[in-house]
C-alpha cells in the first residue's frame, strides 16, 4: 500500500496532523507511530492492512498500490460536474440595487439601459429546461443586484416552483442571496408562505467598518437593520449563511464581529469568508491580496472561527467542489433574459450562452458542452497535493488574464498556505 | 456542412444514407454520396432546422469535439438509468465449449446472505440515485436451476417506490423453460428472455453440450415451440446466436428449422472471441471477415430485421459506465460481464460500495483513456469508443475499423432497403 499523493501533512508538537485534500478527511498520528508507518508503507499489503489502519485506509490517507490517484480525482470532479439529481439555477430578479458597494464585482454599468424580459416567457423557458433535465431537486437561488427590490418577481416564482412541485413531482430548495436591509415583519411572514428556505446575507466587519463598506446610495450605513433583520430570520426558523468579504483593511473588523455576535445564535448561522474579488467590472476599486497576505488572512479567519465557537460544519472550506460554471446541471439568468454559467461574470457576454427565448433543445446543448475543453494538466499536476482544490484554475481569471483557459492556472502557493493550512487551523 | 460523425452510406447512385452516430440515427436522401452537401445546401430553413436539431450538421457555436465528448460524459455519468445484471450462480447443467466462465474453477451459488445484501444494496443505490428506472438481469451459470433466488431478489425490491420502473430479465440456455417455469417467469413479469441457439441442431449439440455430453438443441427448440404456441405474447423472448467458425456457414438452416417450428422470436447474433488465447479453436481472432454481416443477411431473408447496431458501441459499455453494477454469486462487483471472476475486472465486494477503496478501484475503469492518438480524427470514434477493452487485452491493441467497414456499415443498408420494401 502507500501514501496517498493528496495528504498535506503537517508536524505538531508530538503529533503529524494529515489533511488528504481530495476527501477533505483530517486525522492526527503521534509522530514517532507516523515515520514506522511511513518507513514500512510499501511492504504493508493493503488488504491485511485494511482493519488495521481502517481510518486510513477508509478515508483515503492510504490507497492500493496500483491506483492512479490522477484517475480518481477526475471521478470524483465527473460525478460532481455532470451529476443531475439537483438542477441549479440562479436567477437574478433585477441589476438594481438599493446599496452602492464599491467592490461590488457586477459594477455600476448595470443600472440603465436595460429592458427586462418578459416573466412569463422565463417561466416557460425554465419549465422546458427543468423538465428536460430530468433533474429531481431545483435549487433555486434568487441573486441579485437586490433581489428583493423585486418581491412581486419572487412570489411569482415560488408559485411557479410549487407547481412544478405539484405537477412533476420535483421539489424546490429556495434560497435568497440578499443584502437583508429591505426585510422586515410582514415579508417575513410571506417568506414562510413561499416556502423559502434560506438566506445568504453579507457583512463586513463590525458596524463602522460594515458601513464603510456597504452603504445606500445616499451613504447611509446599513448595519443596524441587516443585523436586526438578520437575528429575526434566525428566530424565525430561517437556515442562515452569513457571508463576509474580507481584505487586508477589514478582517480584524469581521474577527471582532465574531467576538460580538451573541453566543446563542453562534451555532446557528454558516460562516463563509470570501476575499474580494476583482474582475474587470471592479478591478480599479478592489485592493487585491497577494497569496501571502491572502494565505495569511484566512487562516487567521478560519483561526478565529474556532476560537469563538462557531460550531456548525462549515462544509463551504471543507466540502469545496467545482464551482457553478463548472457543473453542467447549473444555470444563471440574468434579468434580460441571458443565460450565463459564471458568476462573477455576470453582465459579460464572455459566459453567456444563450437566452430564455433561444430553443431550450439548443440551451442544454450548450449548457452540457460548456466547458468540455479537456485542461491539459502537466505531469506535476497529475500528482500535486492540491490538484483537488485547484481543479486546473478559473476560467474567468484566465479569461480576464488572457491566459490559455486550457492550460492549469498554478495557484499552489495561495492554496497551500491560505486554505489548506487554515483549515488545519480550523480542525486541530 | 455535415457533422464529422454522420457516416454517409451510398445506397445507389441516386440514394444516400446518413448514418447519426452521434445519436443513433438513421436518414436517407435522394442523391448520390458526391453529392450530399450540395443537396443539403438547397434544403429549406425547415429542413436545415430539423437537421440541427438531430444534430447531422455542424454548429457554429458548439465545437463538433466537444459535443461528442459531451454525449459520451453524460452517458457515463447519468444516474437516470442503473443496470444490475446479477449472476446467480456459476454452476450450469450445460458445459458449452467456448464458454468465457470454464476459467472459472468455482461452481458457487449465490447464498441466501449474499441475497440479502444484493437486495440491500440495490435499495441503497436507488435511494442515492434516485433513478427513472432500473434494469435487472438475472444470469448466472444457468439461473434457472434458481428460479427462487430470481424470486426474492424481485420480491425484495419491487416495493421500492411506485414511480420506479423495473425491466427484468432473465439470460438463459432455455432448456428449463418449461410450462410450468414460464408460467411463474410470466407471475414474476419477467420483461424479456434470452436463449442461445447456436445453429442447426447437428452444429449447436456440438458446441452447448449437456453434463452427460448429450445435444441440448432438441430441449431448447421444443421448449420454444411450446412457449411459442401456449404463451405468445404474455412473455418476450429473443435468441442470441453466437457466431464462430464452426456455425457461420449453418446460420440459414437455423432459419429454416425455426420457421418450420413456427417459431418467429427475433435473433440476434453475437460473434465468439476467446477468454485467453488459443481457449477455444473456432473462436474469430483479429478478423471476423464479413461473418457478422452475412449472419444478418440470412436473418434478414427469413423475416428477421433485429437492428443491432447498438452491440458495438463500446463507450456506452459497462466498463466506462457509473451506473452499471455486474454482480458475482459471491457478491462482488465487476466492470466486465466477460470478465467475471477475473480479478482484472474486479472493483470491490457490494458491501464496500460508496467507501474510497470503491471509488479508488471503479475510477481505474471509468476514466481509464481507452482511445489512442490514432482514435483522435477517426470517423468512427463513437461507435468504437476506443473497442473492447476485454478483447484488447486478449488479442492486444487492436483498430476495428476495417470489421466496422465491412460488416456493420453494409449491415446498415442492407437493413434500410429491407424495411423499405416493408414499407411498399
């Protein structure tokens, strides 16, 4: 038997802790126990070795002689990008926004000029799509601009979803991706009537740093009302993800946040730290980490998680899978009507395939063979501890970066020392 | 322009016919072979559209690669369809000489245990996946001498949620098809049977051959002929027939004898290659000539128009496949039905489905690169696939081409002007 290719080992005090980046497992040995494994490895069979080293063996620190690990990461990456029991879809009700973020990724070009599609074509085109798919779960995310500037919009959707429901037998989980200032008593209420499930609200840090950084068009803060309206969702029953963007001007303020956040909701809520993105949109007004600063930074976040006891599996670090444009069974409609399959690119033609009055046989076409470029992985990536993280890069960075989108966009230095050392930070 | 992957098939000077491989389909123009795109250049937009859209021409916006990769992952992947062919037993009441389980020394019955976790596992896997439908094929050695196990397996997963659907089906020698047997086949409804026939009773008594070295032929025909007359279309049957050197030239007094039985179930033919070199002397090696071809031919004369072009698409084989599951007696998992009990085909044991030492040992098959550089720009990349990776390992790296342009492609005409004459 031998060593698996993805573990990251790390040495403390009289331990080795192992992280094996493919099945995110972590496990600590006592060191001296650790280098006689390591030094007998390849004489050990791994059948006899099987009950033995049952851990090991069943969560992927110890693998068979003759498996080609390379092979297994393309299988599990597969299954994940081409599954098709949950069919994603994002739909963005409006570009508007009541805030004016200054990183905000979609810019301030969005908000003339545009003619919103017609709902009910949507509708259609999305009932075409779903059915087609043959999906058994939709995954139904209302984004934004502010999505609930468009409340008329979503409880016209979440009708339509319990149709589907009804009819077809499959079912829909909701969640609203908002800023949270426009909620309040009464939307609650019909949120609970529209079957909503959950809410991804963003803060920044405490609230001067909070309303440094997000803030009404006039330039009035907003931390007050979301974080009100925040701890009455969790009351309500709500599942909350409280997303923070970070830089290096504002993660202490996001730590005292989680210093702050009263104890009893600290178990309640999903944490998920995002550094700020730059794309073309924003470039000029977002301060870009460097890896080390970057690497730094969120281990320092995900430090401060355990410290202040937020217990809740925060699977978004651990359970890290390829990313929307990289799922095939995963779509993003854009108010006029566009498809597009990335994110953070929305608003460019350069992710958009089509549009919801397109032949929906001719939308799935594409959907399915976006992305079927084969990256061409060098000889050390077929081997590299952080291939599973890095899954050849992002296509929009090379993109923007004109970068060849076939070749693997080495980022392992960022990987290593922000996510895979916070990690163990996080566990141990 | 047309797609790179529809094959045009000359019918005569003034007919052409467009083979789809990309999605196994079949068209016919009024125009020589020369002359295709010209023709289609002419078509109306209603015409061009519907072209499109069964994708026989090329897009502008999708690159022809990656749609055929994109067809052939989604395939691969799909969880829509799972398919458990599930052998019972490996022992048999025939012992037929070019059977690919003789290396198997074990004569194991799948225990009553064994059933269960077959049972469980099944369950397990249609709760994760929640697929449309599954498929069962029972197998063994010969399932028949177990018909209760076929019994307690259906009855245990049958109460698995009223919108699954579940084919069954049962390959069988067909010498215990008795009355009674098909009766409680037909109680189970079992959706298909399969039965070897392997010529003429002369040539098939020489090659499936009974434990006391008696034929086998005289049982299976009659067992036919009686189903035929008593149960006709409460129960589906069709005949395998399995090419080699010995029975090739004997196919048209299979027909005759079958029709003067009245028997008229269709038959499809399957061409033997050997488990291991020199395992079996009338067995085809690299060549199969045109064998499979003039098979169907004679088939073809005697009302038989089984289309089997789907036998050679091999990226659509078990073996890249997720969601096939070949199960053993002994309940392990294997990528190949030919290669059950060769530990070269083997995944793990059900019990250890779901665990990494699973997704370790399936990833080996699934993603295994089974086109060489020469595969990149060939034509007939999809129907291949990259070929049997059984055979490949039997008979070494081997391109079918030519077998495909000798056999398979004329096939497709032959079966063409056939069911147009139906059609007059």
């Amino acid at each position: 038997m031998k060593f698996s290719v993805f573990n990251y080992e790390k040495t403390l005090d009289n331990n080795v802790i192992i992280f094996n980046t493919l099945t995110r497992s972590i496990i600590s040995i006592e060191r001296g126990e650790y280098y006689q494994l390591k030094e007998n490895i390849k004489k050990i069979n791994y059948h006899t070795a099987k009950k033995k080293y049952k851990d090991l063996c069943e969560l992927g620190f110890i693998v068979d002689d003759d498996i080609d690990e390379f092979l297994l990461y393309k299988y599990w990456l597969n299954k994940q990008k081409w599954q098709n029991e949950y069919f994603i879809v994002t739909f963005l009700t409006t570009y508007n926004c009541n805030f004016k973020c200054p990183y905000c990724y979609e810019g301030f070009k969005k908000e003339k000029n545009y003619k919103n599609m017609e709902l009910d074509k949507m509708l259609q085109f999305l009932e075409n799509v779903i059915i087609k798919s043959r999906c058994r779960v939709i995954d139904f995310n209302f984004f934004g601009g502010e999505p609930l500037l468009e409340m008329k919009t979503i409880e016209k959707v979440c009708m339509f979803l319990c149709y589907i429901e009804n009819n077809f037998g499959i079912r829909s989980l909701v969640n609203i991706v908002t800023n949270g200032y426009l909620i309040d008593e009464k939307m609650i209420e019909n949120f609970k009537k529209l079957n909503i499930n959950s809410f991804q609200i963003t803060i920044d840090g405490i609230e001067r740093c909070h309303d440094e950084r997000r803030f009404l068009h006039d330039g009035s803060g907003t931390f007050k009302k979301i974080y009100n309206n925040l701890l009455m969702l969790i009351d309500n029953g709500f599942e909350i993800v409280i997303n923070m963007n970070f830089d290096k001007y504002n993660y202490r303020s996001i730590i005292k946040f989680l210093d702050i956040f009263p104890k009893k909701y600290r178990n309640k809520v999903y944490i998920k730290f995002n550094s700020l993105i730059s794309t073309e949109n924003n470039i000029s007004r977002v301060h870009k980490l460097k890896p080390d600063e970057l690497a730094i930074i969120y281990k320092t976040l995900l430090k401060s998680l355990k410290i202040y006891g937020y217990n809740k599996e925060n699977d978004e670090f651990i359970g890290y899978g390829p990313c929307l444009a990289n799922r095939k069974n995963s779509i993003i409609i854009e108010p006029n009507g566009n498809i597009s399959k990335c994110i953070y690119g929305i608003g460019s033609d350069k992710f958009i395939i089509g549009n919801i009055k397109d032949d929906t046989d001719m939308i799935l076409l594409k959907l399915y063979s976006y992305d079927e470029d084969e990256i061409e992985y060098e000889e050390r990536c077929k081997t590299c501890t952080f291939l599973p993280f890095c899954m050849g890069g992002c296509k929009r960075e090379k993109i923007e970066n004109k970068y060849d989108i076939n070749k693997v966009l080495c980022k392992k230095e960022e990987i290593q020392n922000g996510i895979v050392e916070g990690i163990i930070q996080l566990c141990t | 322009m047309l797609s790179k992957y529809v094959i045009k098939i000359p019918v005569d000077d003034k007919k052409t016919l467009l083979y789809n491989s990309i999605t196994n389909s079949l068209i016919s123009l009024p125009t020589s072979k020369e002359d295709v795109e010209i023709f289609i250049k002419k078509l109306n937009q209603e015409e061009l559209q519907y072209l499109r859209k069964e994708l026989y021409l090329q897009f502008s916006e999708i690159d022809e690669e990656k749609l055929v990769k994109m067809v052939m992952n989604k395939i691969k992947y799909s969880s829509r369809s799972v398919s458990f062919i599930i052998h019972l037993n490996y022992n048999c009441n025939l012992r037929c000489v070019y059977c690919y389980q003789r290396e198997i020394k074990s004569k194991k019955v799948m225990t009553e245990e064994t059933e269960k976790d077959v049972i469980k596992f099944i369950k397990g896997i249609v709760k994760k996946t929640s697929p449309e439908q599954i498929e069962l094929c029972f197998i063994g050695g010969e399932p028949l001498l177990h018909k209760r196990k076929i019994k307690n397996i259906i009855n245990g997963i049958s109460n698995e949620g009223k919108s699954l659907k579940i084919i069954k089906s049962i390959i069988t020698n067909g010498t215990l098809l008795n009355k009674k047997t098909v009766n409680e086949l037909i109680n189970m409804k079992i959706d298909l049977l399969q039965v070897t026939l392997d010529g003429p009773q002369k040539i098939h008594d020489q090659l499936r051959i009974g434990m006391d070295n008696s034929g086998s032929y005289n049982k299976i025909i009659n067992n036919l002929e009686a189903i035929s007359k008593e149960f006709n279309e409460s129960i589906n049957i069709v005949i395998n027939c399995n090419i080699n050197l010995l029975n090739i030239n004997h196919i048209e007094e299979l027909f005759i004898e079958l029709r003067k039985k009245r028997i008229n179930y269709p038959v499809f033919f399957s061409i033997v290659f050997e488990s291991r070199k020199n395992s079996f002397k009338y067995a085809y090696k690299n060549d199969i000539n045109k064998a499979w071809l003039n098979a169907h031919k004679i088939g073809l004369k005697y009302g038989n128009n089984y289309v089997p072009f789907y036998r050679n698409s091999y990226f659509t084989c078990s073996f890249f496949r997720d969601n096939v599951f070949i199960i053993s007696p002994d309940g392990y998992l294997y990528k190949c039905i030919s290669g059950i009990g060769n530990t070269q085909y083997l995944i793990s044991h059900i019990s250890e489905y779901g665990s990494h030492y699973y997704y370790s040992r399936v990833s080996q098959f699934i993603e295994k690169e089974n086109m060489n550089s020469e595969c990149t720009d060939c034509d007939y990349k999809i129907i291949c696939g990259g070929w049997c990776v059984y055979k490949k390992n039997v008979y070494g790296n081997i391109c079918p081409k030519q077998e495909l342009d000798e056999n398979d492609i004329p096939l497709i005409v032959e079966n063409y002007k056939n069911s147009a004459k139906g059609n007059k």
